[in-house]
C-alpha cells in the first residue's frame, strides 16, 4: 500500500480564503469570567492582508483596546488550532471554514464544543441559506462568514497584451492557449504545489462544470451512496488536469514553487496567469500596484453555457467558547458582520459580501465572478460538505503523487472514496 504525507489544508478559498492562516493563539484578557484586562483581545488569523486594515479600524472604532493578532498560512494554522482548543491556550477569535473540509472547519471544531453559539447575534438570521448551511452545525450558527470567494483563472493584463493572446472560452482553445503562451517562452499558468492546498484549485474549476453542470445533484447521491468519485465525471476532471499539465499550461516543476512564488510569476508576468481563488487579486496587486487583473471561468468543456464556477462562503470567524474576553470576542465578529466592516475586509481581501447591504466595491477583474453569481451558475467548493476532513487531505497528498508520477487519478479517487464512506 502506497503511504501517504497528509498535513492539512487549506480550502477556497479563499483565499484565501483560501487559503493562509493563523498562529499561536496566546490567552488575554477577560471581559466574560476570564483572568485577565478586559481591554485586550487575541485573534489568529489566515487572512494575511487583509485582516490587520480590519484590526486598526476595530481598534480606531474601541479607543483603548489591544489586540493580540497573529496570523499564519493554512498548514500550520490547521495543524495548531485543534491543539490549542484542546488544551485551553486557544484565541478569543479565530479563522473557522464553513462546512467540513478541513481541520479547522465549521462542523469539526463545533462539534467538541470549542466554539460559542453565534445564533442570537443580529446577522446570523439574515445570511442567505447557503452560507447558513455552512455556517452552522446541528441548526446553530458558529462561523460569521462575511466573504463570497470563487475560483477561475485570473489573467495579468499586461502580460497577456504583450504576448498578442485573449483569454480562452472553450476546452479546445485553452489547450491551444497553453501551447502557443509555452512557445513564447511565458507559460500560461503559475502552479505553486508545493503547497499541497493549491493542488485542489485548478481541479475544483474543472470538477464544477465536468461534473456539477450536467448532474447537480451529485453531493446529495454521494451522500445517499449512490455515487462515488471513482467512475464519476471526476475522473473526466482529473484527466483533464493531468493534460492541461501535459500540454504545458504550468512553468516547470510545479511541485517546487510555493504559493508565494506562484504569485510572483503571474504578477510580474513570468507567466501570462494563475488558476487561483478570488482572493489572489489582491495579492497580485501586492506584488505588482500597477497591474490589472481579470478572472475568467476556466473551460472545461467545448460548450461556453455549460461553464459552471465554483463559489462559495470564505473563511469565517468563530468565538472560542473558553474565550477569556467573550465580550469584546463578539464585539469583534459582530463588527466583521457589521456593513462598515464586511465593506473594508471584502474589499482588501478582494471578496463578495455574504450580506446585501455591505456597499462593497468590487474589483471590475471579478465582473464575470459577480455575473456567475447572480446566474446561479456556480456551485460550492467541493470538500465543504464532504463528511469528513481526511477526504480532502487524501485528494491533495495524492494530487501531489499524482504530479510525482507516484499514484494515479484512478488511485487517488478510490482513496477518497474509502475516506468518504468512513463518514464523519
């Protein structure tokens, strides 16, 4: 039996979402029973960016406060937080993803009854039914999720001008894309698994059409055991990553670039793009203040009505139940929720708002990511409902065997199904 390498993950997202998170949590003040100043607030975060323009406007807004932030990428944010829960050295306020993806999840943290019931805070009832969904667990609300992220491919303008190429709208021209921006020396996409996380994007943009366009109901016959993914059109999406590879849509050696230095190659135009979550615009821009950005769905069919985008609720904030500063935990998420504070971290992160009256301003690189949206043409990120964690660390440690020529799809698929039907 072939072993495996899991460490976690980072979902959608987010960038963010998802995807990159937070640290070490160390204990504070108490507003509610605690020990401490009630003037001090511990937050760990994955929104590296984003999150500290939120900080100083909570803290502009609280004259007096300190805030404990530390912030840190998805691996090891996902590999400390269960700990730190566990042995009461936890945050007041930290990153939780919606659903069940991953370690540090909705239903995974809820569950042991780490985090504090959000149901009674004013904009827990107002969130749209699909965001409610993953929110919360068993009917309460435990994650405030202000972020819509989606994925497609996100193209540098510039580069793009320069090398006399459009965005591709079918399955066809992507693939003669791809050869004719590798012939010009600047390959197509910028593909940083090294980071196991990023191996799932490319994969989820081609699964949401492959398989959601022509079967919407598949998570619910997955659930009910009347699906799999092996011998599903995820077999179909995953030959289709495998020859966008071989076409050489990625530079060489994905499997030694980081994220970071993914987003390098796309924002100084090394290479003419990146398949990456919305979230990325902003980073980009880090990199690169004068560069303009535009995603597109990515193509996975010959059919331009079939093209579905995934979408789905960003990485959240959930209130530690043993929060040693309840009080001014929930000020905090309750301003995040707020429309001045949704507005300033949409707009930083580069997101959509979950809540209508925010007033964001979106990047007009995500007019076709807002359109799809309102189309209902997208569908969630695919683990966020998946019954377990181990699921998708399965699928990225073995994306990674996948491009090491270590596992095949076939392989990888019928891994993800044994984990799937050990149930949550």
């Amino acid at each position: 039996m072939r072993t495996r390498h899991l460490t976690a993950v980072a979902a959608a997202m987010t960038a963010a979402t998802l995807l990159a998170a937070c640290s070490s949590g160390t204990n504070s003040g108490s507003g509610s029973g605690g020990d401490g100043d009630d003037k001090t607030l511990t937050i760990a975060s994955v929104d590296q960016g984003s999150i500290e323009k939120v900080v100083e406007a909570f803290k502009a807004a609280n004259p007096g406060i300190t805030v404990n932030l530390t912030t840190s990428g998805a691996d090891q944010y996902q590999q400390q937080i269960r700990t730190q829960l566990s042995s009461g050295t936890a945050p007041d306020v930290m990153t939780v993803w919606p659903g069940n993806g991953n370690p540090g999840a909705t239903y995974v943290i809820a569950k042991p009854g780490y985090l504090l019931d959000l149901s009674d805070q004013e904009w827990a009832g107002r969130l749209p039914e699909a965001f409610q969904k993953v929110a919360q667990y068993e009917g309460k609300t435990y994650n405030a999720v202000f972020g819509l992220n989606g994925i497609g491919a996100v193209y540098n303008d510039a580069a793009m001008s320069k090398a006399g190429l459009t965005a591709p709208g079918t399955w066809t021209e992507l693939l003669a894309f791809c050869k004719a921006a590798a012939g010009k020396g600047t390959p197509a996409f910028a593909l940083g698994i090294q980071d196991n996380w990023v191996t799932q994007i490319a994969l989820y943009a081609l699964t949401a059409t492959t398989v959601y366009s022509k079967d919407q109901d598949f998570d619910t016959k997955m659930a009910a055991g009347q699906a799999t993914f092996a011998g599903s059109p995820w077999t179909t999406a995953m030959a289709k990553y495998q020859e966008m590879d071989a076409a050489g849509c990625f530079q060489k050696d994905p499997l030694g670039t980081s994220y970071e230095a993914s987003q390098t190659l796309a924002a100084t135009g090394k290479t003419l793009g990146i398949i990456q979550g919305n979230w990325i615009v902003g980073l980009l821009k880090q990199k690169n203040p004068d560069g303009t950005f535009t995603m597109k769905a990515l193509p996975a069919t010959d059919n331009p009505a079939e093209f579905i985008m995934p979408a789905a609720a960003g990485a959240g904030y959930g209130v530690n139940a043993k929060a040693k500063n309840r009080e001014l935990a929930l000020k905090f998420v309750n301003y995040v929720m707020s429309p001045a504070g949704m507005k300033l971290f949409t707009e930083a992160q580069g997101s959509l708002p979950t809540l209508p009256d925010a007033g964001t301003t979106v990047d007009p690189g995500l007019t076709e990511l807002t359109t799809y949206v309102k189309d209902n043409r997208t569908v969630p990120f695919m683990d966020q409902l998946w019954p377990n964690a181990k699921v998708q660390q399965t699928m990225l440690s073995g994306l990674q065997e996948v491009f090491s020529k270590q596992a095949t799809a076939d392989e990888v698929l019928k891994d993800m199904d044994t984990d799937y039907k050990a149930g949550s």
